[in-house]
C-alpha cells in the first residue's frame, strides 16, 4: 500500500455566484497587450499587434480574496482589471466558433504584476514568469455561469480606494474572447478548468499596502480586496489541516474500513516515519494549543483528537512522548461527549473520539471506554467496532488488575511488580 509523502495540492477553485457549484481550476493562461492603448502605455509603436500568451500557476489564483499580502521583491505592484473566462470544455486547433462554445463561466480578475521585476526581466532578456506568477496573484470574484462570449459593449473598470484608475470596453480588445481561446488552443491542447485572463485595458498602475480594489465589468459579480502587508506566515511549513489528518486516517470518502486496519493496528516503522514526516509539525502546534479552533466542529475535533492521541503513538513509539498528549487528548474527547460532537460523527469516527478513554490508566476512564464504544454497537453492525468493545473489555481487565498498562512501564521508567513481571511474561502481553 503506497501512501502520499505530503498531502496532494489541493486543486483551487472558482465560486459560482448564488450556486453551489464550483469550477476546479487546471491552468491559469494570460493574454499580453490584447488592448491598444495598454499596449502603448507599456511602450509599443506602431500599429497593434497580435496579442501573446504567457501562464500563472493554477496556485496564484486566490478566490473571493478579502487581502492578498503584498508579494516579497517588489516597490511596484501592479493592478490590471481583466475579464476571466473559465472553460467548461476543451481542444486543439479550435475555430473561433468552437471556441466559443468552450466557454462556461466569466468573472472579474486582476493580474498582478510585479512590474519592476518584469521590466529588469524584459531588459535582460529573461522570463518574466516571476514578475507575473507569484503567490496570490490571480485575486478573482465569483463567476457567473455562461454559453457564449460577454457583450463587447460590457465595460471593464477598477478603482484604487475609489478613485477611478482603469476603464475601457471589451470591444477593445484586439483579440477577441473566441477568438484568444482559439489561437490558445493552435499552441496547447486546452481542457476544461483552463482559466483565461483576456488582457487589460490602460490605466495599469501601482498599489501599496492599505489600499483597496476594487475591480467590475458589467453584468458580472464585483471583486474588492485590500491589499495587505507582506506575507508573514513561515512559508516553509506544510500547514496541515484537519481534512488531511482525517483524509489520512480514515482514507478518502468511500474508502472501505477494512482497508485502514494497516494504518491503525499495525507496528510499522516506515509508517510512523511516515507520519512523523507529515504530520509531526501539526502535533507540535496541537500541543502549544495553537491548533484548537479546530475542536469547534465535530469533523475538526475527530482530527485533533487522532493527533494527539493516535499519530503521537505512531511517531514517538516506545517513548514517554508517545503518551504525553494523552491527558490533552482525554480532555478533549470528554469536552466533545458533552457537546454531542461524537454523535454528530459516523460511528466508526466517533470510536476514535473515545480512544483516549480507553488510554486512561484508571477505571473511571476504563468504563468510560466500554460504555461509549457498546452504545455505539447500537448505530451499526460494523464488526469493526464489535472488535473495539472486545479490545475495550480487555483494557478494562488490565487496569481492574494492575491499575495501569504494565507494559509502558519500562518505557516510562516505573518498576514492574513481581505480578507485572509475570504477566509480561506471557506471550502477546500488551497492547
Ligand atoms: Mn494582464
């Protein structure tokens, strides 16, 4: 069983106004000086040109921003209001009318450029991929959904905190909608989730922290954001959310029970390697209390839960650290009883909610444990969970014994009793 060293990326989406749907994201095209009158404010001659290609990477796009930090290297960040099309199909040396065809939704976009990185970058004859496809440079609004090209006559504006920089009108732009999206596809072969930013009107100009924007074009949903300070999140840290600890633990949606036994119930050295790589930063931050918003909802509480009190066994196996989160843990769960978070879970979800109880080296715990995993023999006929309560029981009969786990005392420093030592003694003795 192969398993993701990282979470997979996930795929950004674009929001349909006053729908459910979303439009899952493939690549993010862009149309250079596909207006005259950018084109001359950006230092063409002569008569227009055709318009050019350059890309963003899908993860630029940041949908309905409410701030987009200022991006790092740069005293001149630029705005350029242009019309976003997103296509619901795809192909290859397209006509202009195919090509019109392929479009299913159109919104408002600003491309954000860097534009002193980009004009040291033209000067020196180098790729400019870094003045244009930084993170958070492709801010969109909502879309709406459509079956052909926006009127020409729709006018395309933006303000910078309301004073007007950019206007002009969609029959300005040399390349037409159709008519971009067919020479893309002469280059590449295009397909559904292919976003296209069709090229911007003159007016483009520079924007500095504590700004506002604000960008529309007609018969399409506005687009504000602020523009922030820098970045100051630590970029080299994976944030680990909640769905990856389920998405982890439990399989993606659909994924039989049977299959995550290996997960759970087998000692592997790869696999808690495994997950110390990816998850040991979450359980640390889970620790410093800095995770626990996520308890605020059932779903999130399951992950922070798993965290502390699963994962934390896997990583830190046969050391006092594998138990060390336990009382956290237990608090938790205890905290997610009384708040009805465990009912709110599948069964085989909420078993993990009570494992923490099941961990406690005391009987009030140990029939804390038994009683919650039996009543949830009343939700389901999983024999999975008919196995939990058998386990639950033998539990409960060691600590109704000894009063603790005999066999974490050697590795958190406590002597055995001579009745430990014979029961440890015997084959299988443990958990
Ligand atoms: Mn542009």
């Amino acid at each position: 069983m192969k398993h993701d060293l990282y979470p997979a990326p996930r795929c950004p989406r674009i929001s349909v106004a006053g729908s459910a749907l979303t439009l899952p994201v493939r690549r993010i095209w862009c149309v250079g000086r596909n207006y005259h009158a950018h084109a001359v404010e950006m230092g063409a001659q002569g008569e227009p040109q055709p318009p050019f290609f350059f890309a963003k990477p899908a993860h630029a796009l940041v949908a309905n921003p409410v701030r987009i930090p200022m991006p790092p290297q740069t005293c001149e960040l630029h705005h350029e209001v242009e019309l976003l099309l997103v296509l619901g199909r795809g192909g290859h040396n397209l006509t202009v009318d195919a090509a019109a065809q392929c479009i299913i939704a159109a919104g408002v976009a600003v491309d954000l450029t860097r534009r002193d990185v980009q004009a040291l970058a033209k000067q020196q004859g180098r790729p400019w991929a870094l003045a244009k496809g930084f993170d958070f440079s492709a801010p969109c609004g909502e879309v709406a959904l459509v079956d052909e090209p926006l009127p020409a006559d729709a006018e395309l504006a933006l303000w910078v905190d309301g004073v007007q920089m950019q206007r002009g009108r969609l029959a300005q732009m040399i390349a037409p909608q159709a008519a971009v999206i067919a020479a893309l596809s002469q280059q590449v072969r295009l397909a559904p989730g292919d976003v296209i930013l069709t090229g911007t009107p003159a007016g483009v100009g520079p924007l500095s922290p504590g700004q506002t924007v604000r960008a529309r074009i007609d018969g399409l949903p506005e687009l504000t954001f602020e523009i922030g300070e820098p970045d100051t999140m630590a970029t080299t840290e994976q944030h680990v959310t909640a769905e990856d600890v389920l998405a982890f633990w439990f399989g993606e949606p659909g994924t039989p029970v049977e299959s995550q036994f290996q997960i759970w119930f087998k000692k592997d050295p790869e696999l808690d390697a495994l997950i110390r790589t990816r998850f040991e930063g979450a359980l640390q931050r889970a620790t410093r209390g800095e995770l626990d918003s996520w308890a605020e909802t059932p779903r999130g509480r399951l992950a922070l839960i798993i965290l502390l009190d699963q994962f934390s066994r896997n990583m830190y196996r046969d050391t006092p650290a594998a138990f060390a989160q336990d009382e956290q843990a237990r608090a938790l769960a205890l905290a997610g009883v009384e708040l009805g978070h465990d009912a709110a879970l599948a069964p085989i979800e909420a078993a993990f909610v009570y494992m923490p109880f099941e961990h406690g080296e005391s009987m009030a715990w140990q029939e804390r444990a038994v009683a919650s995993l039996t009543a949830l023999t009343e939700r389901t006929d999983l024999a999975v969970i008919k196995s939990f309560v058998t386990y639950a029981h033998k539990h409960h009969e060691v600590i109704a014994e000894f009063g603790r786990y005999p066999h974490r005392n050697a590795i958190l420093q406590r002597d055995n009793t001579e009745a430990e030592e014979a029961y440890l003694a015997q084959p299988g003795a443990g958990f």
